[in-house]
C-alpha cells in the first residue's frame, strides 16, 4: 500500500513538473513573440520614419508648376514598356507552341517585373514630391475624373504585373528577370492547375482594363493639347513648360 502510495507520488510530481515545464515553456513563447512584435513595430518605425518625414515636407512645399524631371521619365519609360509589353503579349499568345514562343512569354515577364518596379518607384515619388495642381479652370467633374483615373492607373499598374506573377507561379513556371537565376522571384502560391487558370482570366481582365484605360488617358492629354490647348499635358512633356 506504501508502495503504491509512494509511486503515486513521484507519479504527480513529474505530472506537476511536465506541466510547469509546459506552462513554463508557453509563457517563454508567448514572451519570445512579444519581443518580436516590439522589434518589427521598431524596425517598421526606422523604415517608415524618411517616408513620413519627406510626405510631410512634401505637404508643406509649395506645390511646382510641372512634374519634376524624375517623375516624367519615370511616367514615359513605364509608358514604353507598357506599349512593348501589350503589344508583345498579343502578339505572342498567337503563336503555336515552340521554343520561340516560350522565349516571347520570358521577355513579357521580364517587362511585368520591369513596370511594378518602376511603378513602386513611381508611387513612393509621387507621395514624397507634390505634384502640379489641378487647374482651377477645370470643370469640377474633370477634376474629379482626372484624380480617379490616375488612382486607377497607378492601382492597375500593381495589380496587372502581380496578376502574371501569381498565374506564373501557380502554373509552376518560375519568374527570372533578365534570365539572372539570382533574381529569381518567389513564388507567391503553390503549382495548381486550376487557379492558373483563373489566374489567367484575371490577369488578361486585368491587361485589357488597363488598356482601355490608358487609352482614355492619352485622350484626354490629347484633347488638352490639341483643342483646350492649356498646357496641362506639356507638364509632363521633357523641357521648359511652354
């Protein structure tokens, strides 16, 4: 009877020490994690800090009469690469599969990466230098179309090419700029035939939105240079305003 009372025992106290081993070992990940909150909310801090304090600058600076220099070569070489990219993209989905073709599908990945590049750039510039003002002589609806247009253009300039990454993953073809293996990017969803497919659907809706889009766009520039003649869209042309 001592024996089993005794053995009962040592029985509850390594059940009593495996439990605080346990609550010892929960309360030492619940405080590791903790830390590590704490420690990204502090580097996201240093990150965000130079944003935060240029977007402020930028609120207070006067407001320029045109874009600045890098703003307009940042807009015409998105604009060249988005033609070539388009044009490219149809041209290639026509064609039977071969080598040749397999080689169109890289160069047009290599021009996705090159625009949501360049359109991450553009958009952190766009935040930290104000850009020209609205003229007053504008109608307020054109005003008002003119801010949802770009909000639009800048949104699909992220959505479209991060469409092609996802439907390149899921149909389990990696993305390599430029052919770098270096430069490979993730994968952002697994290798799965039927979300490729709707990846797919997505990423030409997406495409063909962005075209019409853009169209629109270059009309209204044009109707401004050609029959308002106010000199909006020689704000983004290269030299002095005229």
């Amino acid at each position: 009877m001592t024996a089993r009372v005794m053995a009962s025992m040592v029985n509850s106290g390594s059940v009593c020490r495996l439990a605080a081993k346990r609550a010892s070992c929960h309360e030492s990940d619940r405080r590791g994690k903790i830390r590590a909150l704490r420690l990204a909310e502090y580097t996201a801090q240093i990150a965000l800090k130079p944003l935060v304090e240029a977007l402020l600058q930028t609120m207070s600076a006067p407001v320029p009469a045109r874009y600045s220099g890098i703003a307009i070569l940042l807009h015409w070489l998105i604009a060249l690469l988005l033609i070539c990219g388009f044009a490219l993209g149809l041209y290639m989905v026509s064609l039977k599969f071969s080598p040749q073709k397999l080689t169109y599908y890289a160069y047009h990945k290599w021009i996705g990466v090159s625009v949501f590049t360049l359109a991450v750039v553009r958009i952190v510039w766009r935040i930290t230098h104000a850009p020209p003002a609205q003229r007053a002589s504008l109608p307020v609806w054109q005003q008002a179309a003119s801010g949802a247009v770009h909000a639009l253009l800048y949104l699909l300039l992220i959505a479209a090419p991060l469409s092609g990454w996802l439907y390149s993953s899921a149909a389990g073809v990696p993305t390599v700029p430029f052919g770098i293996e270096a430069l490979q990017l993730p994968d952002l969803v697994g290798k799965d035939r039927a979300l490729a497919f709707n990846l797919k659907f997505v990423h030409i809706s997406l495409t063909y939105s962005f075209a019409a889009l853009v169209l629109l766009h270059v009309a209204a520039a044009l109707k401004h240079a050609l029959i308002d003649r106010d000199g909006i869209m020689s704000r983004m042309l290269p030299g002095k305003t005229s």
